[in-house]
C-alpha cells in the first residue's frame, strides 16, 4: 500500500503501528490519537473484507514481507481522503470518521 504525500493539499499526518496480531496495536493506536487530541483512528482490520492478503503468510514472510502484496483500495483510498481533508465512512459499523491533524493507523 502506498499513501502519497503532497505538501500542498495533504492535511494529515499518518502515523502508522504495526506488530504481531495480539501485540496491542488496537490499544496503542487509541491512547496515541487519545494523547494527540486532534486525531482520528484508521484500523486495517476493519478493512478485512476488501483486502487481497498474500495467499500464504509463511511464504510471504520467508519471500520478505513485502507490504506491497496486500491490495487494499478501500483502505488507501480512505487514507488518502482522510489526509486530503474529507470525511471517510467506516466499513464495519457506517459511521463517519472526520478528517483531523493526525491519521493514527494500525497494520499488522
């Protein structure tokens, strides 16, 4: 997944998390945005059911662990909204996730 950056119309400023699955990335995530105050939250695996993942794990972390394999267009696109200053719709529930100075996200 790339997220580009543009100095002139970008106005958020992503901070990614990433560990294992159980490592406390959810956790993390909410008390940073929590702590930051002007922050909204992005969690990758909300963004499961539109996410192509590598067909085996195993062999893609022996190949590397090239994020590139993971095809994810909702949640890019989402990011990139969120970072351009427009409101984003979350996948699981519906609601409204508004833009703000930072995007804290998660990703395994």
């Amino acid at each position: 997944m790339e997220v580009t950056v543009n100095a002139a119309t970008d106005t958020g400023f992503v901070i990614g998390i990433s560990a294992v699955g159980g490592g406390g990335k959810t956790t993390l995530v909410r008390r940073v945005a929590e702590l930051l105050g002007d922050a909204v939250t992005v969690h990758f695996d909300d963004y499961d059911d539109s996410i192509i993942h590598p067909e085996n794990s195993q062999t893609w972390l022996m190949e590397g662990a090239d994020y590139n394999v993971y095809k994810t267009p909702v949640l890019t696109s989402d990011l990139q909204s969120l970072k351009m200053g427009s409101q984003i719709t979350s996948p699981v529930d519906g609601s409204k996730a508004s833009p703000a100075k930072y995007i804290v996200f998660d990703a395994p």
